[in-house]
C-alpha cells in the first residue's frame, strides 16, 4: 500500500502578490518539496490567474500535476475547491494507493472547508503558507501548519 496526498497549491496567496515573479516556479517548488516531498503518485493541482499562466504551469510540470484558472477575488479559491471536490471517492479510497493527507499549500481561509472534509474523511491536513498570511481557522482546522519564506526570500 502506497499512500498518497492531494497538494492544492495557491502561488498568488503563497507570494502574497498577483503578479508571480518569473523565478518563482523553481523557487517555490524547491521550497515545497523541502518542507513535504511531494512524489509522482500524488494527486497535485496548482491554481492562480490566467496572468500568471507561465509560471503557474511550469509550477504544475515541476510536480507533475495539473493546473486550474480562477479570476477575481477567491478566483484561485475556487477553481481549486472545484477541482478536489471532483477527484472521485473511489480515487481516495483506492486499496492499493490510498489518499491520506491534504496538503494545503495557501494560507487563506477558503481553504477552511477543505480541510474540514478531509477530517471528516478521516485525512490529515497540513498547510503550508506565509505565517503572516496564515488564516487563525485555516491553522485551527490543520494538523501541521508550516512556514514558508516569504517569496522575495525565496527569489533573491
């Protein structure tokens, strides 16, 4: 039994900007799979604005997952809820690659719901974000919350 981890990634709220630098891909990816590896097996998906499709896409290539587009407030948001809401029950119950963990790589509050259908699940969650950009109930409804550098760290 091999199992795996969906990993929701929001770049946007990650950098805590709406423009993604064109560094960041390497950087937070480097950054992410240091804090949580993240294998081929995992079920990864990667959303932000249109605008940043470059950066969002090779973020996704790098991990070997999928990217979703959203526009305005919560656009990310909630194109990724669309997306975890429609990986299928017999994905996460597969005998052989069971899905275990969420992996919350944003620190907004949207997010909230998400982690808890994965309690309710009987999932774990972890969430990985700015501190400053950590959401109180986002933190509250994770396991383990870890800290990411702030990008202008991770880009210079």
């Amino acid at each position: 039994m091999q199992p795996r981890q969906i990993v929701l990634i929001d770049p946007e709220n990650l950098a805590g900007v709406g423009q993604l630098p064109d560094a960041t891909p390497s950087s937070l990816v480097h950054e992410l799979s240091g804090l949580n590896p993240i294998g081929a097996e995992d079920i990864v998906i990667v959303g932000g604005d249109r605008r940043n499709a470059f950066q969002l896409d090779d973020i996704a290539k790098r991990l070997g997952g999928s990217t979703v587009w959203g526009a305005g407030p919560d656009g990310a948001e909630i194109a990724l809820e669309r997306a975890f809401s429609a990986i299928p029950r017999s994905a996460w119950d597969n005998e052989d690659a069971p899905i275990t963990r969420v992996v919350i790589a944003s620190g907004d509050h949207y997010f909230v719901g998400i982690a808890k259908l994965a309690h309710e699940m009987g999932r774990s969650v972890l969430t990985i974000s700015r501190w400053r950009g950590l959401s109180h109930e986002l933190a509250k409804n994770s396991d383990v919350c870890l800290a990411l550098p702030v990008l202008a760290e991770m880009v210079a």
